[in-house]
C-alpha cells in the first residue's frame, strides 16, 4: 500500500514542503487567467496568449538554467527557486491595491513563474532520487501526485469562495505566502548535501544546454514517451483558458462553479495515483503506457459539448474526472520510468528538457486555441483539440522501446 510505506524523515520534509506549495497553488488555481477575466476584462485572445506567452518566455529563460541546476546543491536551488516565486507573485497584491495592474505585469509573472517551477522541479527530482531507495521512487511519485490532486480538489473551492468574500487577488496571496513555507520545509531536510562533480570545463557551455534533449532522444522509451507527453499536455493545458472565458463569459458560470467544475474531478487523482503501484505489479509498465497512456487522450471532445446550468456543470465535471483518474495514473509511473532512466549526471537537465519542451508545447497549443477560438469561438477550438488529441496514443511507445537496458548520454558530457 502506498500508504503504509515509510520513506523516511528527509523525504516526508521534501513532502511537506511540496504539499504547502501545492495547496497554496490549488487556492490560486487559474489565478492569473481568472483575474485577467474578471479585474481587466480580457477577451479569448488576451486570456489564451496570458496562458501562452508566460510559459513560452519562462521556457526560454529555463534553457540556460539547466545547466546551472545541474552543478549546483539542489536543495539550495529549490529553496532560491521558492523565493523567487513569493517574490513575483507578491507583486499582484501591491499592484492591485494602488490600482496598477496590468496585462503586462501578469505576462511578466506569468513569465518568472513557469521558469522558477522548471529550475524548481527539475532540482527536486534530483533531490527525490537521493533521498529515496531505487525500490520507494515509484511510491514516493505516487504520493507527491496524490498530494498534487488532492490540492487542487480542496484548493479552488475555497478560493472561489474567498475571492467572492474577499476580492480577486486573495488567492495569490495565499499562494505566495505558501512558497515561503515551502522553502523553510527544504531547509529542514537535515544531512550535507555534496556539491555535484564537475569535469572542469564550464557548465554553461554550448554543448550542455543540450544535454538533456540528447539523452530524451537517444533513449527510444523516452523519446517516445516525450513526444506524446508534449503534445497530451499542450492540447490538454491549452482547453483551461477556454474554458474560463467560456463558463465565466459565454456561460455565465459564477466563480465559484468555476472551481468546483475542476476541483470535484480532482477526487480522481488520489484514486489513481493510490492505484499505480499496484496497476504497475500486476499488468507491467508496458500495458500501462499504452493502455492507460491511451485512455486520458480520449474524453477531452466531451468538453466541446458544455451547456449552461447544471448539466453543463455535471458535464465538465464527468470529463476532467476521467481525464484525472488515467493521467494520476500514468503520470507517477512515468516520472519514476524517467528517474530510473537517467544516469545521476544528467537529472537536472533532462527534466528540464522535458518540462521546457512541455511548456513550449503548451504555450503553442493555448496560443493557437486562442486564436481559434477568437476568429470562430471557444467552443469550436474545444472541439479541435478534443479531436487532434484522439491521434497521441500512436506515439506511445512499443514494448522494445520500453526494455530497462537503453543508451545512456556518456559520461563526457557531465
């Protein structure tokens, strides 16, 4: 049982700091969208290029950040990284309270977050698989996906509701306040922690900026793996801004059914992220690549056909439930198919390889649904990426691509 499994002091304070900042995240969930919406008025266009631009440029700013993760203390770059993000997000408040806000300042945040969460993941899967047993990686993702979903099924309900009694920015203050807690969690992780080997030459040379792609795309599992993951998220991620200006807008949905229509759902993470160590044991990694790689791709058409009123509450609510339970599945399975993949040198920068090619990816989808749905409408680029994303499930990998003995990047490139 994932439950019952002890993992040690370090990783339940490595838990604990994860869990303040995701709660503190799930009372802020859709923030920026929602306050772009209701504060500044923002159409399809401004709402979707919000959502796009942000994490295209924090993409772009985590490229040379890898190399940077890599060759430093982790546990230093996440807490720097949690400060960072208290810091940007403060900025909302403040502004808001002189009257000051503005698109641009949301790009800007938008922007230094999604880089800061790049540096800040990517550390904290190399901090994971030194604070854990090889055999505890599958039930420690499992646990940290459990704590993701469960915060967002009790964070936007309340933050509905504070926003309702307290105003538009309330949540971001909470969720700043919470990467503060976060970063004095990591600072309680106790032990040294050794300062990664270098070879000497300089660790932001050309050259290593690309290691983590090289390693992605020499390794068949996970080039594969990738490719699907980029293009699931984007199309998935690109429907959340839509959606916002289609309940809150079109449908007139209040705020508060806003967040239950994505918070309810979310019961379903804690279901399928609990069930993913014993999925794994009994039908193989393989079988739940495919079978369940292939089930999260396959209900997001459902969203094209929201309606006002209850049914279109109840329907929103089915789809995400079903899309949550096989993505809480799937996901803890492919993190920890990914850390055992990776060779210690090349963490940091392959999981920040893989997470600027998702939000690349994200970016370019929500830019476009954007676009779309503001020459024709929210409901038709609903309706496109509920059907591009039937086609994803051809890039999941063969069961030869996933065998436990695939090329690792040289040590050269340490």
């Amino acid at each position: 049982m994932v439950g019952r499994r002890r993992l040690g002091r370090r990783f339940g304070w490595l838990w604990a700091a994860y869990a303040v900042s995701a709660y503190g995240s799930g009372l802020g969930f859709g923030a920026l969208p929602l306050i772009a919406v209701l504060v500044l008025r923002a159409g399809p266009a401004d709402v979707s290029s919000l959502s796009a631009v942000g994490p295209a440029v924090g993409a772009l700013i985590a490229v040379p950040l890898a190399p940077w993760v890599e060759f430093r203390r982790k546990r230093r770059v996440m807490i720097t990284a949690d400060l960072t993000r208290f810091a940007v997000m403060a900025t909302i408040p403040v502004a808001y309270a002189f009257g000051r806000l503005s698109l641009l300042q949301l790009f800007v945040v938008s922007a230094v977050m999604a880089a800061a969460k790049i540096a800040f993941n990517a550390a904290s899967g190399a901090c994971l698989k030194g604070l854990v047993r090889p055999d505890d990686l599958l039930v420690a993702n499992a646990r940290l996906e459990s704590t993701n979903w469960s915060s967002i099924a009790v964070g936007p309900p309340l933050g509905g509701a504070a926003i309702g009694l307290f105003g538009p920015v309330t949540t971001v203050v909470a969720d700043a306040l919470s990467y503060l807690l976060s970063a004095l969690g990591i600072t309680a992780i106790r032990g040294q922690e050794e300062a990664p080997r270098t070879t000497g030459r300089s660790p932001v040379r050309a050259g290593a900026l690309l290691d983590g792609w090289r390693h992605i795309m020499g390794a068949p599992g996970l080039r594969a793996l990738y490719l699907n993951n980029m293009l699931v998220a984007g199309l998935i991620m690109a429907t959340e801004p839509l959606l916002a200006v289609l309940l809150l807008r079109r449908l007139g949905f209040p705020p508060w059914q806003y967040g239950l229509a994505f918070a309810a759902p979310c019961v379903g993470g804690l279901i399928g992220s609990r069930l993913a160590r014993r999925v794994v044991a009994r039908y193989g990694r393989h079988k739940v690549f495919r079978t369940v790689g292939t089930l999260r791709a396959i209900w997001l058409i459902g969203l094209a056909f929201v309606r006002p009123g209850v049914v279109g509450l109840v329907t929103v609510i089915a789809v995400e439930l079903a899309i949550i339970i096989n993505m809480s599945l799937y996901t803890p399975v492919l993190a920890t198919y990914r850390l055992e993949h990776t060779p210690e040198h090349l963490v940091a920068r392959t999981l920040s390889a893989w997470s600027i090619g998702q939000q690349a990816s994200i970016a370019v989808f929500t830019a476009l649904g954007g676009l779309l749905a503001d020459v024709t409408s929210p409901r038709t680029a609903l309706t496109v990426a509920g059907l591009l994303i039937l086609a994803t499930p051809l890039l999941l990998p063969r069961r030869d691509q996933t065998s436990l003995h695939e090329p690792e990047l040289s040590r050269s490139h340490a």
